[in-house]
C-alpha cells in the first residue's frame, strides 16, 4: 500500500490498470505483453530463502544488451513477510519498483537512481499470484508467486501493540481525509468567487492534509496522479488533473479562469473518492505494521526527491509547508509503531525519536507567520544556500527509519 518522485508512468497508470480486471487472472497475458523479452528479463527462478524472518528477494535494475531490466533473483517466495532490495546499476529509464496486487500498490520504492545505494521494503503476504512492475524496463510486468500461507501473528503483547497502531493509524488517515474534504471544498469556493489571494490561501491551507497521508493516496495507481500529478510527469495526450495545473493557474497566471474552476470542482470530486476508499481501508482493517514503516520511510523519500529540488510546488514555492506535512505524516506513522518498536529494539526506537526532533527543530527555523503556509517560500535563494543542508538532514533520518519495515513485520 504505502508508497509516492519522477512520477511519469503514473499517468499512464489508468490506462495501463484498466486492462487488468483482476491481477491475479491476468499475470501471464500482462508478461506475455510485454515489448520485447530476452533471457535476462526472466527472474532466475527457484524460492526465496528466508533470512531474519523475512524472505529476502533482490532485484537487479540493469542495462542488459542496450535494454533497461528489472530482474528478481527469485520467482516466487513462501507466504509471510518478504523484503524486496532494490539496487540499480546503470538503468536510467527505471527509476521506480511496485508491488501489486488487484490494483493496489503493495510496496514501492521510488527515486530508484543508477549508482545510488539499494533500497528496500518489506511486506507481508499470503499464497497467490503478485506483479512486480518497472516502469521503463523492457517488461515493465512480472509475475511473483507467493505459495503458502502466512503464519497468524502470535498471541503476544507486540503484535497486540501492533494492532493498535495500524487501527490508530486508521483514524489518523481518516480524520486527515476529512479535514482534506473540508480543505477542497473551501479551495472551490475560494476559486469559485474569483478571488484569486482567497484561493491562493485556500490553496496552501489544502496541501498539508494530502502531504501527510501521500502513501495511502499514491497506493491508489489511479486516483494519486489525478490529484498530485507534476507538469513534467504528464504524459502526451494526457489531461493534466489535480492540486498543481490549478497551482499554476493561482501562482503564475494569477488569474482565475473557467479552467480553474474546471479543476477545484475535480479536486472536490477526487478527494471525496479518496475519502472513500480510506474508509474502506479503515472498516476493513487493511493497514499492515510494515505499511505504516515503509510509508514513513517512503515520505522522506518524496522530501529528498522534490521538495528539495522544488519540483514539487515550482509555481508557488510552498514546498517547505510540503516537506513539513512530509515530515509529520512520517513522524505520525512512526509513532503509531513506537510502543512495539520499543519492546523490539529500543536503542533503534530513540535514536530515530532523537532524530525527528533535531529535523522539526531545524524546520521551525523556516517558520514565517506572515507567509502562505506558515513557511519561507522555497526561493531559488534559499534552495541554492540550504538544499544540501536539508538533504543531509533528511538522510540522517531517513537511514535509520528504513530499518524498521523489517522489524515489524518479523515479529
């Protein structure tokens, strides 16, 4: 589920997901589609061995006689948790990995760069058939078995704790959702009056309540680049839908139009699709422990990827209110898991509490009460001086959260 930036192939998702009807009675017609296939863009086959109580399945990201491949080292893995390391060596037309199932994403990484160390993340299954997609790669599509049935967590007090976060993290999700429908609703309203500092302030007030749960939205491959999709990731063809074509319209244009209209109302239409299906995942108890790690990792990611580089809100350069959602809805999906993650390693669980509050220390240097968002606009001044400053702020947080999918799904 938890995800989010080169975000190009999301647009494509749709189209891609509609031919799917049901994933696992469409696996070998998806790999057979694919555009061309040669012996290296075949997993090497077998059954992933289990090491620290999680099988362990690596994924070579490669050029392979002039084509980008995405390989696993194994076709299949027992049923429990699994943990995919993901290392690209010189695929530049690869920059992500999902997991999925049924349409939803499982597990993700993004900002999967050539040279860079391996990322990770870690799920946990139960029998049946899977899909490993890599956008770019010469079979962007590959079937992933997982045989057997996963083991009933233990009657213990973590997996109680466990439980308790992933229900807590619900209703977070939730009472964010609701709060975003509320938000939207006063953008088109803002909008709708053709006041465009009204909209401009409404504009910024919205971001927050989608930056904090951006994992949960983006495991809906449909729905997220409909609300989140960047200019450079449109596809040709494609409406550009969502928060930054109106972004646009309020900030650069500074004017509002029938087409600013036009996507404050799909705003509104969106996120009450979204609130929705986080009910549904709420009602059905559909959050997992490593869910809520790999989120939180995955939103530090999106930090390091374009809030810093100012990709994100380029019109309105309100990307540190985004970085600072980021970080909260990362720190909220860590807290959640802080009572076990206590019980099962406690020296990790403070050092990673000790880093969060030296990150928001260092963020409430940037707070401006009398600017959109609370935050300094994220200038070409201030990216040139602090980028690398944040950067390295970020990854010294980030490296240790990544830890911790792992731990709390081999409890």
């Amino acid at each position: 589920m938890i995800t989010f930036a080169p975000r190009s192939f999301r647009s494509a998702a749709p189209a891609v997901l509609a031919g799917m009807a049901v994933l696992t009675l469409s696996l070998s017609a998806c790999g057979s589609a694919a555009p061309t296939e040669n012996a290296a863009d075949a997993a090497k086959g077998g059954t992933a061995s289990v090491s620290n109580g999680a099988a362990q399945i690596a994924l070579s990201v490669e050029k392979v006689d002039g084509e980008d491949s995405c390989v696993p080292d194994f076709a299949s893995a027992p049923a429990g948790p699994l943990t995919f390391t993901i290392a690209n060596k010189d695929a530049s037309g690869v920059s992500e990995v999902e997991l999925l199932s049924d349409k939803r994403i499982l597990g993700e990484r993004e900002n999967v760069i050539p040279g860079l160390k391996s990322v990770s993340f870690t799920v946990t299954l139960t029998g049946g058939e899977y899909q490993l997609y890599c956008p770019g790669a010469s079979k962007e599509y590959q079937p992933f078995t997982v045989t057997g049935a996963a083991a009933s967590a233990a009657a213990n007090g973590v997996s109680d704790l466990l439980k308790q976060g992933t229900e807590g993290y619900a209703k977070y999700v939730s009472g964010q959702v609701d709060s975003l429908v509320l938000a939207a609703a006063a953008l088109q309203s803002a909008v709708d009056s053709g006041d465009v500092a009204a909209s401009q302030k409404a504009y910024a007030e919205a971001r927050p309540f989608f930056e904090r749960i951006e994992p949960v939205a983006e495991s809906f491959p449909d729905l997220d680049p409909a609300l989140d999709l960047r200019v450079a990731d449109v596809e040709p063809d494609t409406e550009w839908t969502g928060f930054h074509p109106l972004e646009k319209e309020l900030f650069e244009a500074k004017a509002i139009t029938a087409s600013a209209k036009a996507l404050a109302a799909g705003i509104v239409k969106n996120v009450a699709t979204l609130k929705t299906l986080t009910a549904e995942l709420e009602t059905n108890a559909s959050y997992k422990p490593e869910e809520l790690a790999n989120g939180a990792s995955g939103l530090l990611e999106e930090v390091q990827s374009s809030k810093i580089t100012g990709e994100e809100e380029a019109y309105s350069k309100l990307d540190l209110v985004d970085f600072a959602a980021n970080i909260e809805g990362s720190q909220q999906a860590f807290e959640y898991l802080k009572p076990a993650l206590t019980e099962i390693d406690p020296v990790l669980t403070k050092q990673i509490s000790g880093q969060f509050e030296t990150v928001n220390t260092a963020l409430n240097g940037y707070k401006d009460a009398n600017a959109l968002g609370g935050f300094k606009a994220y200038t070409d001044e201030l990216k040139k001086s602090d980028a690398a400053k944040l950067t390295a702020l970020i990854q010294s947080l980030q490296a240790p959260l990544a830890k911790i999918a792992e731990k709390v799904a081999t409890v």
